[in-house]
C-alpha cells in the first residue's frame, strides 16, 4: 500500500513539478564543506557518539564518521550535525 | 531554526547534562513529543550536554522517568534569568531607568545655538534677534516653528538675505547669507553725474556722454564733480543726460606708524596654572579661588560644552580660566631695526587697504628719527579708477 500511494503522489508532484523531499519521505542530505550537515525527512537517531552518529531514514540508515560530532539543531524533521565529517555510508533497506 | 533559538533566548533556556545508557532513545523521545533540542554535545561516553526551552524542560520529566537518565542543570541562560539577576539591583535599576528618561527629556531642548555665516552681523545680534522670536537656549524643541521664525527674521533685517534654521538634537544650527548693502542702480534714462570716490590726481580722463568737469593734471577732492551729467548746444541750450565715462587718478595712501626705541616685551616663563568652574545654566560654580598666585600673567577664557552625542549638547558648560605667567623685558632697538619694523608694520597695513595690488605704481617710505622714537610713513601711489555715478537731484 504505502508503495503504491508514493508512486501517486509521485505522479502528482511530477506534474507539479514539486520537490521530492516534500512530497515524498525521501531524506534530503546536505553537507556545506566538510563541517556541516543538514540531513532533513529523518526518523530518529539510532545512535550518537563523539565519533559516529547514525541516523535512520525511511529508505535506510546513515551513517556519518568524525570528529567532534554536535547535533547542532535537531526538530522533528531537521537534523544538523557539525564537526569533522570523514565518511558517510548509507545502509539501504532491500525493498521486498 | 535560528528563530527558534531566538525565541528560546527570549523566554529563556537551560543548558543540561543528561546521563544515562539510552540517550538516542531520550533524543528520539523528545523528538516525538515536539521538543525543540539544540546544541547537542557528547561529553562523556554515558553524558550529553543539551540545550532546552523554558516551558520544554517542564515536559521533559515522563520522558526522563521512561529512559531512566538522570537530568542535572548547568546552566541558565536568557533574558529571564537576566533580569531575575538584576532584580536584587533595584536602586542600579531605578537609576538607570532615570537616567534614560532624564536623556529622552533633556533631547527635547534647544541646548546650544551655533551661528554660521555672519561676517558683518555680530553673533549677539542675531541671538537677541532669536530671542525675541522665541528661539532661545533651554527652549522646548516641541511645537518650535522654524518657519516663522525664520519669516519673522527675513521680515525685520534687510541685511540677511538668508536664514535657514536647522535642529539637529539639541544643537540648533542657524545658518544666515548676508545680503550685500546693494549699489544705487541708476537707470540709463535717468541723469546722473559721475564724482570722485577719493582725493587724486586725474591721469586719464574719457567722457562718453556728458561734459567733462575736471581736466588731466587736476587735483580732485573727494566728493567732487569730474563729468557733469548735461550737453550745452547752441541752440538746444542746457540738457541734462546719462553722464559716462571713465577716469583714471593717482591715488596715494599713507599709513604712518611710530616705533619706540624702549620696548617692553613680554616674555612667557611658560608656567601655567588652569582654574576650572562649573557653569549650569547661568549658574556658576567656582571650584577654585579666582586669583592667581602669578604676579604677571595673561588670562585666556575658554568655555566648552558638554555633549553626549555629536549633536546632544547638555546645558552645562566648563569654564576654564588660563593663567600663563610672563616677564618683562627692556628691548633696546636701534634705529635701523626700529625702521625696518615700522616699515614692515605700515607695509603690511597698506596692503590691506589697496584692492588691487598690480596697479601700484609707486611705493615712497620717509623716515624721521627722535630721541625716543622713530617714526615711519609709507606712501603707496595707485592708479585708480576713481569714478562713480550720482543721481542728479532738481
């Protein structure tokens, strides 16, 4: 079901030429630099450290290695992560 | 996100240390429960430092007692924790406050008037001019009305072309052009006579319309007819016309001056001693007896004004009395030196005097010598055109 109904609301937002982040629960990922990070559409933080935060989306987790890592900002949807960044690897769920 | 912030600084924050094994848990918590966290630091492996909204913290409690963390205070920060310090300094406060007031109150007065533009018309004039139209120091900036101050000015003096008043804070700045005294215009068909400005004698003398009075050679008066404004004809009889011409005089200045042998001259010691007074309004306060300790001494005055601003001037002024001492010398001059002075003195004050400097044709310097004295005169011989036009009055 939820499959089916983004594929609708991908059809809508492609004729409104809507960005895909809103209209879907996509992750949107920026990195200003190597120091700044602002992931948005996230699901929760599964694990914070100095040196590695991992961050779950709705496509999969991601995982972000460093220094020095705050969570600078955090709301309901916005996450902004500063410091050091070294790697980023993401962990996709295999869709059934 | 930085509105957040800043809204959290106004109503207040508080940054805290949360312990405990499963903090994500208590991030994702306060994530679902729409509590706004930033700032978020490790500090330990167990610990993490975060900042949190006034009323956010008060709903963080369940949430605490659910992931079993243990929630220690740090810091306060904000405008209410800011002002709940200040609280204890009421009498800081209160004075504070006063201060501010007495500034925005005391804004609202004309605190100093500054003249510019005056040459001829000595300042005292214009302010007891001000005066009378309601412009003065310790007026009430509100309901002033420039406009017709400045109307009223233009109105009663002739010799201001101009006035603008402008306030700036509490500086009104009066701005004035004088009007130059206008030359008696003549019209072309009027009659008029053409007389000397000055004693000479007449080098050059053209008469374009009107017959000439005066010949070249003649010695003239001041005040004296050089072309007369009429036309005789045999037949027409006596007819009165536009006199023109141009005359062109030698004219000499002279400028005598006396220079004593014996002069005392005062030389600095170059001890000062400055005496200050507190001027409020009219009222002066002296804060150190007004005699000096100096035998000999010259006194220099200075007033200053207070200002708080480049425009904010405050109705007290400093007064500072300058008192520098000197000695007297005897100078003996010689005749030579005493000479050479005055003729550089008489010089100096003929060069003031004659308008245009090219037009000097001679420069004679007598000198006569006294027992005391010598005594200096410098001629200077100018070739002038000396002519002006006066109305012919029946």
């Amino acid at each position: 079901m939820p499959n089916k109904n983004r594929k609708v609301q991908s059809k809508v937002s492609r004729l409104l030429d809507l960005p895909q982040e809103i209209s879907t629960n996509l992750p949107k990922i920026t990195i200003v630099g190597f120091e700044k990070m602002l992931i948005e559409n996230y699901k929760a933080i599964l694990e914070y450290q100095e040196h590695f935060v991992r961050v779950s989306t709705h496509i999969g987790i991601l995982n972000i290695s460093g220094y020095n890592l705050n969570l600078n900002e955090m709301t309901t949807d916005d996450l902004l992560i500063t410091g050091t960044i070294d790697g980023i690897d993401f962990e996709s769920i295999s869709e059934e | 996100m930085y509105f957040k912030i800043l809204l959290n600084i106004i109503l207040g924050y508080v940054s805290i240390e949360v312990e405990g094994y499963f903090i994500e848990r208590f991030m994702n918590l306060c994530n679902k429960e729409k509590i706004f966290l930033w700032g978020i630091k490790r500090s330990h492996s167990t610990k993490v430092r975060v900042n949190v909204g006034l009323k956010d913290f008060k709903r963080l409690k369940p949430i605490i007692k659910k992931t079993k963390c243990r929630v220690k205070i740090n810091k306060k920060k904000g405008v209410p924790f800011l002002l709940h310090r200040y609280q204890k300094r009421k009498i800081f406060f209160a004075l504070f406050l006063i201060i501010i007031l007495s500034i925005i109150l005391l804004s609202n007065f004309i605190w100093n008037i500054e003249v510019t533009g005056n040459n001829r018309i000595p300042k005292e004039e214009i302010l007891s001019i001000l005066q009378n139209n309601n412009l003065k120091i310790g007026k009430c900036k509100i309901g002033l009305k420039t406009n017709s101050i400045v109307q009223q000015i233009r109105l009663e003096r002739n010799d201001i072309a101009w006035v603008g008043i402008d306030i700036k804070g509490t500086n009104a700045i009066v701005e004035i052009v004088e009007a130059d005294l206008k030359p008696e215009i003549i019209n072309e068909d009027e009659f008029c006579n053409i007389i000397a400005t000055k004693d000479g004698i007449i080098t050059k003398i053209t008469a374009q319309n009107g017959t000439p009075v005066a010949k070249q050679g003649d010695m003239v008066t001041k005040g004296s007819v050089l072309i007369g404004g009429w036309l005789e004809g045999k037949f027409t009889g006596t007819r009165y016309v536009h006199a023109n011409g141009e005359i062109q005089a030698r004219v000499w200045y002279s400028e005598k001056t006396k220079i004593p042998l014996k002069q005392l001259e005062k030389v600095p010691t170059g001890k000062q001693e400055n005496k200050y007074s507190v001027k409020i309004n009219n009222f002066k306060i002296n804060l150190l007896k007004g005699v000096s300790k100096f035998e000999k001494y010259d006194t220099i005055e200075t007033t200053k004004k207070l200002k708080l601003f480049s425009n904010f001037y405050l109705p007290i002024e400093i007064y500072k009395k300058t008192f520098s001492e000197y000695q007297e010398k005897e100078i003996n001059y010689t005749v030579e030196e005493a000479k050479s002075i005055g003729i550089a003195q008489a010089q100096q004050k003929l060069e003031g005097k004659v308008e245009n400097k090219e037009l000097i044709v001679d420069k004679k310097i007598y000198t006569k010598q006294n027992e005391n004295y010598v005594e200096v005169e410098v001629i200077y011989e100018v070739l002038e055109n000396i002519g002006t036009k006066e109305k012919i009055v029946f």
